[in-house]
C-alpha cells in the first residue's frame, strides 16, 4: 500500500460568515455609500404616512452588489418599486473583508416620512 504523501501548500480555510460588528459596519457602508444618493432620486412623493421596506442585498465577496429581493415589503408597490430600482442602479463596490463566504445576504431598512 502506497502512503498519501503529506499536503504541501496553503492550506485550505473554511470562509466564516461575517461577525456582528462586521455585518453591521457592511450595512451602514452600503446605506450611506451606495443607496444614500440613488434613494433621494427614486424614492416616491406625496406619501402620507410613513413606510417603510426592507430589502434584500446580496453582496459578493469582490464588493458587487445585487438586488435580492424584498424582505418586507411597505404595501405600498410604488415604494417598493423605488427601492428595487435603488439597489439594482447602485454602482458602488464593497468586498467583503480576507475569509468571508462568497457572498453575504444582508437587510437593508428603507423609510420614507410624510
């Protein structure tokens, strides 16, 4: 019987999701440098109460983003729609930190006041 021979090279390391404070400071970089901006442009006018969606963002280990879906939607479907189009226009890059899994899913809240 013929030995294996013993592993040469880096070895392999499981991708861990991300911490709590990582996961967070994640969220607040893609509010304020992504979605600030393109949420002033998109979002509806004249609502009379307040509302509020919530979206699922898929964020790539190489910082690309995607819509991925509404979490909670307000209701409301021109709100709704203002964020889907928000995400999906949203051009910035935030890679994901040495380790972490090939993509992360995260909520992203939306509110618009009266």
């Amino acid at each position: 019987p013929s030995a294996v021979p013993p592993q040469t090279g880096p070895r392999s390391t499981t991708a861990q999701p991300l911490s709590p404070s990582t996961r967070t400071s994640l969220v607040n970089r893609l509010e304020q440098d992504c979605f600030k901006h393109l949420w002033s442009i998109h979002k509806p006018n004249r609502m009379f109460r307040r509302l509020e969606t919530v979206a699922r963002v898929r964020v790539h280990r190489s910082g690309q983003i995607q819509f991925a879906g509404i979490s909670r939607s307000s209701g409301e479907t021109r709100m709704d729609e203002a964020v889907r189009l928000t995400v999906e226009r949203a051009t910035c890059r935030i890679p994901l930190p040495p380790g972490a899994r090939d993509f992360e899913d995260v909520d992203i809240h939306f509110i618009l006041l009266p």
